[in-house]
C-alpha cells in the first residue's frame, strides 16, 4: 500500500514507538466486553493494539484516505470506521457506558474536549494523548500559571491525571513540542451542583477573559461586590485565585438572584 504522507491541515503525526503504544494500551487495559471508541486512528497504532483486546471498536477519522484504509484493513464487524469530523461526531449514538481514547490533533483539543464534556454522563473513562501544555492546563491547580478555563470547566466535569509524557521522538513527523497522556473520570452526577451549567460557563468565560483584573472588575455585571462577600470571597483577589466550588457558589448565586 503506498506510503500516506501527512496532511498539516489535518494536524497530522503519527504516533510509532511501540515502547510508548504499550504503555497508552495498558493505561487503558480494555477488555472484550467495552464500548469503546478512538478518536483519530491515523495509520492505526493504537487501533491494532486496541482491536485484539475488544470485541469490536468505533473510530472516527477526518481523512478519507485513511478512513479507507482502516476499512480495507479490518473487518466491518471487527472495527466500525466513521469518516467524518470528530467535532462534529455524535457520540451519543455510540453504546454506553463509553470508552474514549486517542491520540489527539493539536489544532482541535480543546474545542474537542468542550464537546466532549457534553456527553459525559454517558462516558465511563477517556484517555488522550495531547500537547503537554495542554494537559497541564487541564489538570492545573488553582492560583498556578496554567490555571484557567480549561481547568475549571474540565476539573467540575471529570477527574483528571497526568499519567506519562511522551516525547516528540515517538511519532512521524515530530512535533515541535511535547505531549502527555490523560486519564480522564466523570464525575458522578451527585457531584455536579451547578444550577444552571451555561451560566456557570458564562461566569467562567468572563473571569479568565479578564484574568488580570481582580474579580470585581472581571465579573462585573454578572455579580457585584456584595454577591462576591456574601459568599466569603474576597472581590479583590483574581481569577486563578478561586478554585472550581468557588465559581460554582458564585453561578448558583446569579442563578438564585434571577
């Protein structure tokens, strides 16, 4: 079969150490029973891996050449290829409870991640492999560099870890940059307190656009000074400052307040 070069547009890197594709399989330890789906198979080293530990496995691939390949690889009762774009993918047609995996593009992580989070109550566990910066900024903790509206919308959604780095070395063409790998948990239902979670998101969204400010002026219009008192927070700290039941109070307070 011809080589398949990568496509920039696509975001395209191979991963192809088989050191780094054992230990991705293992943190994920399928079993034949699951209901799992990968995300970007490429040339198919997790798929390979993945297809003789399930009965059966779902994988969505943009690239149509690839698509094709997978399907002319494998058979149809063995592994269902969706081509089509993951961002756009409804994985709520999928078997439940879901299993997530993949090795994601740079260029759609965090877009793709939002959506995710959407379909989490049907979702058992996710495991990614995605730019380390990324996953630092998932898992981050409250009043460090890295923490902002990714980790609060995705720390009230899941529980998160960090579970190995992986260097550019492991894929074709390298990356510029690192990646890490992610396990990610969601949180049982009885966890998620938020009265109205868009306006949680909306709370969110307007804290960190203003992350400099302190959170007087960057909530202003959404909460006032005497909201944020009310709740024993300090209006003169910023953004990073709160952790996520801290922004939860404040949504569950507007939402209260009508």
């Amino acid at each position: 079969m011809k080589a398949h070069a990568p496509r920039k547009r696509f975001g395209q890197h191979f991963l192809h150490d088989p050191g780094v594709i054992a230990r991705i399989v293992a943190a994920i330890d399928p079993q034949p029973g699951d209901a799992l789906v990968e995300i970007g198979p490429g040339l198919g080293a997790l798929t390979t891996p993945l297809l003789e530990r399930v009965d059966r496995l779902h994988v969505v691939e943009l690239d149509r050449d690839l698509a094709g390949r997978l399907r002319a690889a494998h058979p149809p009762e063995r592994l269902v290829v969706h081509a089509g774009d993951a961002l756009r993918f409804d994985f709520g047609a999928l078997p439940a409870p879901l299993r997530v995996v993949g090795n994601l593009p740079y260029n759609i992580s965090t877009p793709l991640l939002f959506r995710l989070a959407g379909f989490a109550p049907r979702l058992r566990d996710l495991h990614f492999m995605l730019q380390r910066e990324v996953v630092e900024r998932m898992v981050a903790a409250p009043s460090s560099p890295e923490y902002g509206r990714l980790s609060v919308m995705l720390r009230y959604r899941f529980e998160m870890t960090r579970l190995f780095v992986v260097g550019a070395g492991a894929f074709r063409p390298p990356p510029k940059v690192e990646s890490a790998v992610v396990r990610m948990v969601p949180r049982p239902a009885v966890a998620l307190v938020a009265r109205d979670p868009v306006l949680l998101g909306r709370v969110v969204t307007a804290a960190f656009t203003k992350r400099r400010k302190t959170l007087r002026n960057a909530l202003a219009g959404l909460a006032d000074e005497a909201t944020l008192r009310a709740l024993d927070i300090e209006p003169r700290l910023r953004p990073e400052n709160l952790g996520v039941e801290d922004y939860v109070r404040i949504a569950n307070a507007i939402s209260r307040a009508g």
